[in-house]
C-alpha cells in the first residue's frame, strides 16, 4: 500500500541521516572514511580484525557460515589493508546487500 511505501521510505532517509550520508563531509562516530576516492562507504573504525593476517579467507569463510556481520568485518579488514582490492568490494557489497544495507552494498559495488 502506498502507506507502507512512504513509511519504507522514511525509514531509510532517517537510516541515511544517521550516518551522515546525506552531508559528504561529516564522519559518523565509530566510523571513519579510507579516503577521498572511497567517499561514502564508512568503515568501522573499531574492529578487531583490521590487522588480522588473511582477513579476506576468513571473511570468505564468515560468508559460507551466513555470519554477515563478522564477514562484514572481515572484508573491511582486508579492503583497508589492500584499498584496490576488487574482489573484497564487490563480496563486500554483496554481503552489505544480504545485510539489507543498501547504500553501503552500492558504494562499496560502485568501487
């Protein structure tokens, strides 16, 4: 129904407006941006794995299990550890979009 629709997409504006994706250039609490050409996609800045040797197998691995939030993890890990790494973005984005995180899916797709 149309109220559904619209409720839907209050939702999401508000999700958007919480982590500052509507102003370019504020940075989330408990987020930080890679840099400039990454614009948009906001990375946890705590996680445990960020220096975790083969972070992209075990994201893999995290993935098979449909443990989505640590293969989240994961997977940034492995992106800020090696930034041209197509392959971790694209199953980045394919897990941001199993994790109904829409807008994260497309930017880190879009990367």
């Amino acid at each position: 129904s149309d109220t559904e629709f619209w409720d839907k997409m209050q939702a999401e504006w508000e999700e958007m407006a919480r982590r500052n994706w509507i102003s370019e250039n504020q940075e989330t609490p408990g987020q930080v941006t890679i840099s400039t050409i990454e614009k948009g996609y906001y990375f946890h800045t705590e996680n445990p794995f960020k220096d975790w040797p083969g972070a992209f197998e075990e994201g893999l691995k995290k993935m098979k299990e449909g443990d989505l939030p640590l293969t989240i993890l994961y997977l940034e890990a492995a992106i800020l550890q090696e930034p041209n790494d197509a392959e971790a973005w694209q199953f980045l984005g394919i897990t941001q979009a199993e994790n109904e995180n829409e807008q994260a899916a497309i930017v880190a797709l879009q990367r």
